[in-house]
C-alpha cells in the first residue's frame, strides 16, 4: 500500500488497455488457465502445472509469482489505493455524565483512543451535546451537524505532533457535563453530516457513533422517530452504532443501533469504564475496516466475473502473488482470499480478513484487479 492507513480498499482505474475477455494460453505448462506457476517454479520447486497445484500461504497468496502468467492473457489492470474510514462521533456531555466519575473515565477513553498508533489514517469528526444551539431547547439539527472538531485524519505520531489528536484533546478538555440529553438532535446532525459527506467523498466509508448515559430528554423523545433518524441514515450508507454508558436503556440504545445497521455496546458500572468504552471505539473501528475493492467496470467489452483476479505486490518487491478467490466469506478461514460481494452479480470484492491484515500492514505494498484471465482460486 502506499499508506497503511486503516481504511477501506477502494479501485482507481490506472493505464488500462481495451478489454478482450481472454483467458490463459493453455499451450504453455504452467501458465494456462489453471494457474500462473512456470514449469519448475511451483512452491515444492517441482514445476507446478498451475496455481491449482501450488501451495499457498497462511494469507491467501500464491506461493509463486503471478507475473508470467496474468501478464500474457490480462487485459485490463485496475491498481487498488487506500481510503479512509471516517467517523462522526457524536458525545454526550449532559449533566449525568459528571456523575460516577463517568465523565472523566469516557473522556480518557476518548483520548486514548485518538492516541492509539492504530488509529492512524482513521478521520474523527467530534460533536458534543448539548452544546450551543444544539440543547435540548433549541434542538438545532443543523447546529447539532457542525462538528466542535471538524473531520480529520490522525497519524501514528503522538499529540501535539499529530495536529488533529492535539485539537481533539483540546476540546474534550474545554468541555464539562451540563444540561439535559436532546438525542434526536444530536443523531439528527450526525446523520446530516455523515451524509453530507460521504456524497462529497464517495470512496470514503462513514460512519456515525452516539455516545449516551441517558434516554433522550428534550426535542423528540420518541424512540422510533430517533430509530427512523438512524435507518434513515443507513438506507444512505452511513451505518449507526450506540454505546450506552452507566444511566442508558439498552432496549432503546439496541433499537436505535438496529435500525441504523450497526451495533450496541454497552459499559457496565464496575468502575472500568474508560477500558470498555476503549474496547468499544476498537471493536468499531476493526468491524467497519473492511479491505473491499470496487469492481472496475472494463474500458471495452462485457465484465465477465470469472475472468476476475487479485495480486499483491509486497512492498520492495516487483513480483506480484495471486491471491486466490474463496467461494464465500465462510471460506475464508486462516488461508485468507478474496470473495464477491455478491457471487451471482458481483460489485465489490472482498478480502479475507487474514489476507486483509496483511495488506493493510503493507505501508509500500500495492493491491491491483487483473480482467482477461480464468479467476485462480485458493
């Protein structure tokens, strides 16, 4: 990759030629359609007669370089480029929060995890309720929309290095619990914002995170119009996910996650909190890094989704390494892959999560979409 950020795998179409659906010479041994290993290059060094016959690694990748063989039948290359995963996170700052030590506990848990050198390449936007117009009188949406930290990408480096750590930290300590809780408003902005944005950047994932001790109090207290709010925003992409701290409703907090086709957390009352509401933030994170690659739509011809494969190239390396297609997300187990979103009429592809770490750990590495050759499998 040329970063690691901690992002999504997004295709950007890079010197493609004209599209021919063709498939491997099959004359040459070793480099027909069956696989991409040479005569005497398989992974026992005894001339593999295809990719079928060689052996692959715990990641999913050919054990053999892919070059010779993808390079003679390809048509098109499609290179794969990192981006980022962005979260709205919007805070809840009402009076109860100071109660329990809650409010100090969330807030370092917040810190600690815009510190986090694996957050690096994640972009945060933060809002906090209520504050200003966005209070439980007002119930401003727009208000509530307009981040107190607007979106930015932090880096492995420590604050005040990392600028947008630094501003972070700086209006979570600017900040004290007051007031009452206007959910609605505040999921409301979040959900306007994500939106907004993610229309503004199509290649980004975004997602919204409410962060609650109570029910709502103020603006519209209704839970099935705030769980609207949230599938409202689902049905446009941006998934919701609630983490309800000590003073929640669990039924209220699940719905709303439901709804908006993430997930609940909740931080029990043990005197840990900052260490689960840490957890939490992580366990996001991790669910929504996902490594997919759009489906290039070929410069000429017809997509044919069995003429589909997927090489990475290590980092210092020029040899490229087939990764091999799995049949489902089920398949994938500790050998990695890659998958269709959808095998019948596929749009993105999917890579194991085994194969995905991997690659995401790869600061140098490059991921590329070959068209034109039989699909190697695993």
């Amino acid at each position: 990759m040329k970063s690691s950020l901690p992002s999504i795998l997004v295709a950007g179409l890079l010197g493609l030629g004209g599209f021919a659906a063709c498939a491997p010479d099959t004359s040459t041994d070793g480099a027909g359609a069956n696989g991409s290993g040479a005569s005497g290059s398989g992974a026992n060094g005894s001339g593999a007669s295809g990719a079928g016959d060689a052996t692959s690694s715990s990641t999913g990748f050919d054990a053999q370089s892919s070059s010779s063989g993808l390079n003679e039948c390809a048509s098109e290359t499609t290179e794969a480029t990192l981006a980022p995963l962005t979260m709205f996170i919007t805070f809840d700052k009402s009076g109860s929060m100071g109660n329990n030590n809650k409010w100090n506990q969330a807030s370092n848990a917040l810190k600690a995890f815009f510190g986090d050198p694996g957050a690096a390449g994640l972009e945060v936007a933060l809002r906090f309720f209520p504050q200003g117009a966005c209070n439980e009188n007002q119930c401003d949406v727009n208000a509530c929309a307009t981040p107190n930290v607007d979106v930015g990408m932090l880096t492995a480096d420590p604050a005040p290095t990392d600028t947008h750590e630094h501003i972070l930290k700086l209006a979570i300590d600017g900040m004290s619990p007051n007031g009452a809780t206007p959910m609605s408003a505040a999921l409301d902005g979040a959900i306007q914002w994500s939106t907004n944005y993610a229309s503004q950047n199509p290649d980004h994932k975004v997602v919204v995170i409410l962060v609650t001790d109570g029910e709502p109090v103020g603006c519209n207290t209704n839970i099935g119009a705030i769980a609207n709010i949230a599938a409202s925003g689902f049905a446009d992409g941006i998934p919701t996910y609630a983490v309800g701290l000590q003073g929640s409703n669990q039924n209220q907090l699940n719905q709303i996650a439901t709804a908006g086709g993430g997930q609940a957390f909740f931080i029990g009352s043990a005197g840990d909190t900052q260490a689960q509401l840490l957890a939490a933030l992580q366990a996001i994170r991790g669910e929504q890094l996902a490594c997919e690659i759009a489906i290039p739509e070929p410069t000429e011809g017809t997509f044919n989704k069995e003429l589909v494969n997927v090489e990475y190239t290590p980092g210092g390396s020029t040899q490229g390494q087939t990764i091999g297609k799995v049949p489902s997300a089920g398949a994938c187990g500790a050998n990695g892959g890659w998958y269709y979103d959808d095998e019948a009429n596929p749009s993105t592809i999917i890579l194991c999560p085994a194969t995905c770490e991997t690659v995401r750990g790869d600061e140098s590495g490059k991921i590329s979409v070959v068209l034109g050759c039989d699909t190697i499998p695993a």
